[in-house]
C-alpha cells in the first residue's frame, strides 16, 4: 500500500454542529479523502436521518476502534469562516442559547432553498403554432431571431400574460432553454454621485474612512439630529469600504424603512445593495446567502437576521437608528441585535457605525467614556431648522371630554392644510379604543388568554387582544349586566382620532397608518410613498409613521398623547419616550419649509416633556445616566431575566422559587458572588430579585412568573445563570424557562 492511498483511508475525528437546540457538537469519522476543514456543510447520519451540519473542530486521526459513524457526504456550499463560526459561539454562550440554534440562524436561509433551479430563457422555434392569434404572433415575433428572453421581458414584449408564453412552449412554437443565472449584486460604483459633504459631516466621514485602513475593531457612535445628514456620512464609509475590496452591511430596525434607503442607495451607488429580511423569497435569500460568502454581494441592507450573513470580507457594519427597540429579538433566541452587531464587528476587525438622533443610553455612555469614536452632526443639513416645539397644557387648554384634538392643535392643522402642507397627528394606540367598559355595571372586556384589555377595532368591528391577537364580536348588550346601549369605548386610537379628525376637517384627505390594517408591509410601503408625494393632507398613525422616512410636505406634528408610555414604571420608560418623541417631531420640516411640532401634554414640567421642549438633549443624557448609574442599571451593572411559564400560576411560581432557591444555594465561584436571600447586595455581588409576576402576568394562556438577575459589570452573569439552571429543578410539567440577558422590558 502506498503512503498516499494510506493517508486517504485513514479516517479522521470531526465534531459537527447541527442547525438544532443542541449546545453540543457531536463526534464522527470522516474519511481523509473527503478534505474536510472546519466551516464545510455535510451530511451525516443523526438517529435515524441524515441531517445537516457544520464542522466545528477537526480533533485528528481517529484511534483504532471506536464506533463512531461517519460522515455521509460535504455539500457544495461555501465554508462558515471561522469569524462567523466564532461569533456563533460567541452569541450562544452570552445569550445561553444552544449552539445548534445559533447556527440556525445562520444556516437556515441556505438550507430552505434547495438546490438552485436556473433560470429558463425562450425564443422562438420554426414550428408555427396552430392557432395564430394576434397575441400569439406578436409573441413569436418578438422571440424571433435565435435570441432568447427571460419569461417576463418576452410577456412584457408583447403585451401578454405568461400564460401565453407556457402554451406557445407545449405547441413547441418556442423553446425553453437554461439560461446563466442573473447576477445576484450588480456592481457597485463608489463614485457614482458622492455628494459635497458639509464640513461637519465631512470631518465625520473623514474619521470613517480612516478607520478603515488597516483594518482594526473600532466603535463608532454617529450622533445628529433628525436631518443631520447621518445617512450621507456612512454611505462615504461604505463608499471606502467597496474601495477597499470589503463588504459592509447597514443594519435597520423596520423593513418598511428600507424603500426609501434602496432609493438613497442606488442615487449614490448606481445600484441598490442586496436586501435582507422576511419579505424576500427563499430562492433569492439563498443565492444572496452564497453570494455574501463568495465575495459577489458587497453591501446587504437587512433586519436583524442579516447579522449572521456569511461574508467572506466584512469591513464595515452600519445600524442605523441604533437605539431603536426593534433589535432586540425576543422569541427563540433572544438576542439584541446591536449589541451582537458590535461583537461582530469585533471578531471580523470591522468598523462599527452606531448612528442615531438619540442613542442609546448604553451607546451613549460607551461614547462619552471614550470606549467608542464619537462623531457629532449638531444641526441639520443645508440649513435646514429644526421644528420649533410647543407645549400643549391639556389642564388648561385640552379639548372637551370625550375629544383629543385641542383647540391650538386643530389650529394649526387648518393652517397647515391651508398652505397646502401636511399635518401628522401621532398616537401610539392602535385601534378604536383601549378600553370598553359597560356605563351600568361596570363591567370592562378583558382577553380571556392573557392580562390584558381589549382594544376595539371598528375598522375590523372587533374587540382585539394585542398580546395574542384573540379576536371577539364586539356585542351589543353587555354580557355581565344585560344592558343594552350600555358599553362605551374608553380612551382613543388612531381610528378614533381619525373619526375626530373627519369632524374637524371634512374635507381633510385622511390616511390611518397602523400595523393591523389588512395589506401588510406591501400596503404600508405604498402607503408610505403615498404621503411622501403629498396625497394626504392629514396621517395619523402610530410609531409606525415615526421612523426614520423622508416626508417633504409634511410640516406640522401634533404628538396627542406626550405622556403615554410615561408611568409604566419601567425604568426605560423615560428613553424611550424622549427616543420617540424626538423621532416623531423631527418628522417635521425635513423639506424645504420649517417644521413645526405641537406636544399636548398633562405633565410638560416632566423632565422628559421639558428637555424635549426646551431640545436639551444633554440635560436629558445627563440625568438619564446618573438615574442609571446610582440604581446600578445598564450601563453600570449587568441584568437578566428568567421568565418561568406554566399553564397554571402554582407551578410555574413553584419552579421560579426552586430555581431561587438553588441559585441561593449554590457553590462559591470564583466568577461571581450571589448576595444572601433579602440581604442588600454587596457592590460585587448578584442580587436575585423575585420570582413576582411578570410585568403582564399571563399571555396566550401561560402564567409567568419573573427572577431578575441584577449584578455588577464585573461578575461573570451568563456562569451563574448556567450554574442556577444546572442546579434548578429540570422543566417537566409543561413548564418553561426562557433565559433574556440584557431585558428591555424590565
Ligand atoms: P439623517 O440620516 O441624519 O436623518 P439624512 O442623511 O437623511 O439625515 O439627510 C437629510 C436630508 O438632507 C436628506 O434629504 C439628504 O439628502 C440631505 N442631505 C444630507 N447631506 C447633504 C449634503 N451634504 N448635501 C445636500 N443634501 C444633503
Ligand atoms: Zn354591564
Ligand atoms: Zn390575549
């Protein structure tokens, strides 16, 4: 036997990840001569069927014996590097996820696709079809010549439906041939239409591009009002990036956002970057997967998800609107997809740009410390103002009851409307009403599934559940007393406002803006290029209308309710409301006319009301963080939430207090110190707060009950979590824990 043939028999250990809720690799034999390295896709037997896997590690020639299995087969699909591979582990160990279902996330595109079928061209035969319609010979014609067409650009050739096309090709008049495969990025030209930067964006894109070269980890937090020009800036980041022969990837919080960005995009790139998220088709998702490993997709604008894109040179990431809560993902893995995005960043020695008009306190902080680049843009582009904002006293000046426009507000809409410009009024409520309450007994209609009001629709003539979506006949007696005409809607919404708003302005064009209207992002994104040309002169909507997008008429915000949101006693109440609230005002003036913002209010002393009026966004910062710090808050000190859920309230709080009860009980550890049941925590030590109920108690018919995991930055959280769940009472009895590092919902 010769040395070679010997070195191809000889089979070697290779631990495989498989895509399931499985923290283990599992061991198999690999014959030699299949050359596998870690990152390669294969087949191998897993109980009873063949399932996918990633090599993780090669652990070296197999010793004799052992009864492992062997590996079935590599698979043609570009290797996970090793970043990605490291950046899988990196995640699951901090979130305490199982690898396998982190490796999900990164595989699960390429795997849903199968194989890629290639795209079918036509032209026309020498067989004549035997009926010659009109349609038909405009076909033929147009498919004449030996040239071949894709299906759609023959069909829009000549004017027809493909139908005509599928029966030109079973008379044989045409034939289908394979065609190559589209390219799936067209190229990208940096230089295609770069803008003359204003010299503080350009100094901020100058910092960017140096940043680039050579290649290093390093955090940027790119800060600028509403209109500030961010966008520019990092497109001069991605610019040198494409340059550079990398990639980037710009990270958003909405896929409704992305519309205008592709728009953006291509007037500065010539073409629009490759898009990532839900909406896109599985076919397409799949060879954007492949092309991020092959090098041929440069710049992906994507969801959270498009985090574990396998690039092959990822030199920089963008999330834009950094702050917003829309990157926490929360059901299967819980993961925050900034925070990722920063991790990954660090493992490909990327550049980092967290862009925002309002960071995150956390950002923020990371910034002013020194830990992150901070890049400032004060004031907004080309001159443009900022809205004036005004303080509606609802004590003093408020509607009648059962109204929620005030008279200064109505005003101002009819100004606006006058000089043939636009009005938004903002409610974060969908529906009609929050509430329905009989006037007789008192009674109030609540979902029988969770903790939770019903919201009326009356668009849906509906009662709806917003926590599970449970949807029920709003009656016409009441279902406690009997009465008859007795139910009243409580509160507003956004279609109630708009039923006010009818009044005010009958001849007003309306338009309601929120998630539940029938459509989905389809009907949203017209909607939202709607408004931008002008064709609604009033749009009420909810945070959905908020973010981010370019509307040039619209100049008056009415915000109907500032203080919503405020006594929630979530300590990221405050942010967040001044988040977007700052977000919703500066949808205003972002055209060529000054912006205006009315803010009806019950509290406007409130410091949150009062920085936001006063455009004190420091003074905000600064209380914000010293509330943060002295409680030991994020930033300052490290959280985690365990929800444990059950069907019935006793055991799922029996479980919570065992797994309390074993965290109390646990062995000294050198990685962190667990204060004393009741005891007030030592600086360095981990408070176990609870279990109490959970902020809603019941969703979708699950009781929860909540510990709160609350330590400082120096304790080592995800080893005690590991070592409390190890110790705790396993999950039987339809129990189950869900483990959230960092919660935003505290
Ligand atoms: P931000 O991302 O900070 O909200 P944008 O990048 O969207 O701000 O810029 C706001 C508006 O100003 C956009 O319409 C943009 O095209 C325009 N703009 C920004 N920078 C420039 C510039 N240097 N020259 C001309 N127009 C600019
Ligand atoms: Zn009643
Ligand atoms: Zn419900």
């Amino acid at each position: 036997m010769s040395a070679a043939q010997d070195e191809d028999e000889r089979a070697r250990v290779v631990e495989i990840l498989a895509p399931v809720a499985v923290d283990s690799t599992y061991s198999y034999l690999a014959p030699a001569a299949m050359r596998l390295s870690p990152g390669d896709s294969v087949t191998a037997p897993l109980g009873r069927r063949e399932a996918y896997g990633v090599v993780w590690s090669i652990d070296g020639d197999s010793g004799p014996g052992g009864n492992l299995k062997t590996v079935s087969a590599r698979l043609d699909r570009p290797p996970l590097s090793q970043q990605l591979r490291g950046f899988i582990d990196w995640l699951a160990r901090y979130t305490l996820t199982p690898r396998g279902m982190a490796l999900r996330l990164a595989t699960r595109a390429a795997e849903e696709a199968g194989p890629e079928a290639p795209r079918m061209l036509y032209r026309a035969t020498d067989n004549v079809p035997e009926r010659l319609t009109p349609t038909r010979a405009r076909v033929l014609k147009a498919a004449e010549g030996g040239v071949a067409f894709a299906k759609k650009a023959l069909a829009e050739a000549a004017a027809c439906s493909t139908g005509v096309i599928d029966a030109l090709v079973d008379e044989g008049a045409l034939e289908a041939i394979a065609g190559p495969a589209a390219p799936i990025a067209p190229p990208l030209d940096p230089l295609f239409a770069a803008p003359a930067l204003e010299p503080a964006q350009q100094d901020a894109a100058d910092a960017l591009k140096a940043s680039l070269s050579p290649r290093a980890f390093k955090p940027f937090l790119l800060e600028g009002v509403t209109g500030s020009g961010k966008t520019e800036v990092y497109f001069e980041a991605i610019a040198r990036a494409l340059e550079a022969g990398g990639q980037a990837l710009v990270m958003m919080p909405e896929i409704a956002l992305t519309t205008q960005f592709l728009e953006r995009f291509a007037a500065r790139f010539g073409e629009k970057p490759a898009e990532w998220h839900s909406g896109v088709g599985a076919r397409k998702r799949a060879r954007i997967w492949r092309g991020c490993a092959t090098g041929d997709v440069r710049v992906v604008v994507g969801a959270r998800s498009a985090l574990f894109l396998p690039f092959s040179d990822l030199r920089l990431i963008v999330v834009d609107e950094e702050h917003e809560g829309a990157y926490k993902q929360d059901d299967g893995v819980s993961y925050h997809a900034r925070d990722m995005a920063v991790v990954r960043a660090r493992i490909e020695e990327a550049t980092i740009v967290l862009a925002s008009a309002t960071p995150s306190i956390e950002t923020r902080v990371n910034a002013m410390r020194g830990r992150y680049g901070y890049l400032r843009l004060d004031s907004r582009a080309r001159a443009r103002l900022m809205p004036t904002l005004e303080a509606i006293d609802m004590r003093k000046e408020g509607p009648p009851r059962g109204r929620w426009i005030a008279p200064r507000l109505a005003l101002a809409v009819g100004e606006t409307m006058a000089r043939g410009e636009q009005a938004l009024l903002f409610l974060n409520r969908r529906g009609y009403a929050p509430l329905t309450v009989c006037h007789t007994c008192g009674h109030r209609f609540r979902c029988e599934h969770c903790d939770a009001w019903l919201v009326e629709h009356r668009f849906r003539r509906a009662l709806m559940c917003h926590h599970c979506g449970h949807i029920e006949r709003r009656p016409n007696l009441c279902p406690e007393c009997g009465s008859e005409d007795s139910l009243a809607a409580c509160g507003p919404g956004v279609e109630r406002l708009a039923e006010e708003a009818a009044t005010l302005f009958p001849d007003a064009r309306i338009l309601v803006l929120s998630s539940d209207f029938p459509g989905g992002a389809d009907r949203l994104r017209r909607e939202l290029e709607e408004i931008a040309k002008g064709s609604f002169d009033i749009v009420i909507g909810t945070q959905l209308v908020a973010k981010g997008h370019n509307f040039p008429y619209l100049t008056l915000v009415g915000v109907i309710d500032a203080d919503l949101g405020l006594g929630s006693g979530d300590p990221r109440a405050a942010e967040r409301t001044f988040q977007l609230l700052n977000q919703v005002t500066g949808r205003a003036g972002r055209g060529d006319k000054p912006g205006r913002a009315l803010i009806q209010t019950f509290h406007p002393s409130h410091p949150v009301i009062a920085a936001l009026l006063s455009g004190d966004a420091e003074k905000f910062y600064e209380q914000e963080i010293a509330i943060r710090e002295r409680a030991g808050l994020p930033p300052f000190g490290r959280l985690a939430a365990l929800i444990v859920s059950a069907k019935d309230a006793a055991t799922a709080e029996a479980h919570a207090r065992a797994l309390a009860r074993a965290a109390h009980e646990l062995p000294p550890s050198p990685r962190y110190r667990v204060a004393a049941p009741g005891a007030w925590p030592e600086q360095n030590e981990i408070a176990l707060l609870g279990p109490a109920e959970a902020p809603i108690a019941l969703i979708r018919g699950r009781y929860r009950f909540r510990l709160l995991a609350k330590g400082p930055r120096s304790a080592d959280m995800q080893a005690f979590l590991r070592d409390m769940l190890a110790g705790g009472p396993k999950e039987r009895g339809g129990v189950r824990v869900q483990v959230d590092v960092d919660p935003q919902n505290f």
